[in-house]
C-alpha cells in the first residue's frame, strides 16, 4: 500500500485497531509454537470474542483466505502490518528518563521494527549529551528543535506530574501527533493529538475493584 | 461502608471506575495546587468530557453538595477513596521481577496507602529469597502457596510470554481475582478474574496508528 494510500485510507475503530494489535500477538505466539494455521474460532476464543467478530475485522481491513486449514499465520501477520504499521520507520521520543522510562526503554526497543524509540529527553545533566538505555538522550530545554530534526511522531510522556503539564505546548510546537501519558497527570491536548492515557495507578486501580469482592 | 456493604453494593461500569479514578488524580493534582474547590466544568474540561457526565458520575456513587463554590476537592477526594478503594489494605504480587517490573515497584508503592505490591516471584534464584524493589521476592514454583499466604487478590504478570500462559493455573488455584497482563501474550481466565491487558507495545501500536496521518 502507498504512502498516499495510507494516507487516504479510511481510519478504522479504535476498538479494531486494538483487537487487529491482539491478533498479531496472537499470531506471533502462534507462530512461535511452530503452528502455520489457524482457524477464526480459535483466534476468537483465544480472545473472548466471537469467531463472527474476527471474521468480520479481517474483512473490514480486506483480508480474504479461502483455505480449508484456516488463516496462514505468516500471511495473516505481515497483512495486518501492513495496516497497523507506518510503511515507513516512526520516531518515538521519551520525555523523562527514569528508571521507569529507561526500563520501558529496553523492553519496548527491538519488539518492533518500524516502531522505536529514537530519542530521550530529561533535565538531569548526568543524562543529557548521553546514550541512556542505548538511546542519545537530550536536555529536555533542547525538545522542540531535537524531536524535529529526529522526526519524533510520537512521544512517551513519563516525566514527574509537575512538568508534565508544562509539556503539551512544547509538545504541540514540535508537531507531534501521538502520546502515550505514562503520568498520572490529565493533558489537555487539542483533537489533532491522539492521547492514550497509560498510567499505572490507574489502570491497577481499576484491577483491584473489579477484583476486590470476586471470592 | 462497611464491609458487608461494599460487598452487596453493585459494581460501577467500567467506564465510570475509570473517570473516577481519574477525577482523583486531577483532585489531587488540584490539591497539590493549593485549590480547595472545582466545579464539575472544570472537572469535564480537564478530561474532554462533558460537565453532565461529572455530575451523573457524582450522583451515581452518591455524592451530593450544594456548596456555590463548587465540589470540595479534599472531601471528593475521600469519597471517591469509599468508593474505589477497598475498605482494607490489598495486596497485589507481581510475577516475574525482571527490571521493567522493578521500575514498576518502585514506581507504584507508596502512591496509594491502600494498594501495595507486597510479593514479588521470580525463577532467578539471584532474586528469590531476597527483597527486590522494597519487595521480599519468592520462587515461582513456591506461588500459589505464598500468594495464598499473603492474601494477594490482585497480580501483575510481567514474566517472559513463555510462561505467561503457564502461570493461568496457579494464578486461578491462589484465588487471585485480578490480574493486570503486561505481558504480550493473550491469557485465557475464565470470567470470574478481572484482566486488564497492558501491553506497551499493543498501546503505542495504537497511538502510532491514529498519530501517523495527524500532519
């Protein structure tokens, strides 16, 4: 698919877009067992949604197979790549360089090859001008001109709560488009800014209610 | 509320628990601020959700007040705290402590009184039998026998994907009611855990889909 096709293309659910994500896990866990098929309804189970859902989400993005041993797993996993990934490398940049950030940092880099993250950014001048978590990081004053120059699309906002707020303008100034708020702190982003709000209280929280009374 | 109460109270919609949690990080955030009152307008705008849906969520969980100044942030504060906090101290595990897990201890204790990681289970026998992260860390073949013992209700599973699925059982056989999966593989628990996915990759995924288009 060209990039102007890309750019053309309808945006699909969010909803869909997280379960296209799970799919490819799926898949790739598949494909780490060595298995080369698998059926709607097990993909479905595998996820707690109908094989009905999975069928209709793979017809939404365009995938048809018409084999009797169900999807081809490889095939499955580079077609949805090419609708859930960039046709070409996206920056990521990470805005405070904690411990948290810097084991994120690990983790994350090298799970995915169009997806990584280029640049770090703090105020501790032991980081900043340093490879931190094998990425440069920068002084954080520096943000605006370096996610420019590095072509940062999205960032990882995972600065204490006290700046972070103060980062949405630099944020905006630098043409970013996409932020995972790792803080505990609500941005106030225009709707040209895609925000997921990542935070581990929260979500940890949310666990434990649900969970509290479930004996 | 007493025990008994909150264990007859109905559940919240998803949804509704995690406004509310996240009403209380913008509460403290305004308390931190010096700010003793809001009003369910800023409340709204702060989120990006309206001041009807505030104040449908206030009167869901019983909360009323007739103050002209607006919601008394110390007093919301608490209250949300009967709501979503449990009347106890819960105690959450956290299988595999590798150093993203580690980050996250650190991280996590000590920013809510009433949740704590308090075990953490590892195979690497560096790890087991010693405190890591501020946590006495155990084996993993010893967990369901310690998990049972310290009362954990909730874990958070961030050991390697190849033995996630492997931990489903134990996990169900501890009486773990909720686990946060930070994990890239899909865990299959029946209906009566509460499983939030949270998988870094799987989010940024999400914001690099909806960021890249966004110029």
């Amino acid at each position: 698919m060209t990039d102007a096709a890309h750019t053309a293309a309808k945006k699909l659910p969010e909803r869909t877009v997280e379960r296209l994500s799970e799919y490819r896990r799926m898949l790739l866990e598949c494909l780490r067992q060595g298995r080369t098929h698998i059926y709607s309804h097990e993909l479905a189970s595998m996820h707690g949604i109908t094989a009905v859902q999975v069928r209709r989400d793979l017809m939404l993005i365009g995938f048809s197979s018409d084999t009797k041993k169900g999807y081809a797993v490889e095939v499955l996993i580079d077609f949805i790549g090419t609708i859930l990934d960039s046709p070409d490398p996206l920056n990521v940049g990470i805005i405070g360089m904690g411990n948290l950030a810097q084991a994120l940092t690990h983790y994350f880099n090298g799970k995915r090859t169009q997806l990584r993250i280029t640049a770090a950014f703090d105020i501790d001048p032991q980081k900043a001008g340093r490879t931190v978590a094998g990425v440069p990081c920068y002084h954080m004053d520096t943000f605006v001109e370096t996610a420019l120059r590095h072509d940062i699309r999205v960032v990882i906002l995972s600065s204490p709560s006290s700046v972070a707020a103060g980062m949405v303008d630099p944020i905006l100034r630098a043409g970013v488009r996409g932020v995972l708020n790792f803080t505990s702190t609500p941005l106030n982003f225009p709707d040209s800014v895609y925000v997921e709000d990542y935070d581990i209280i929260t979500w940890l929280e949310k666990v434990a209610y649900f969970a509290k009374d479930n004996r």
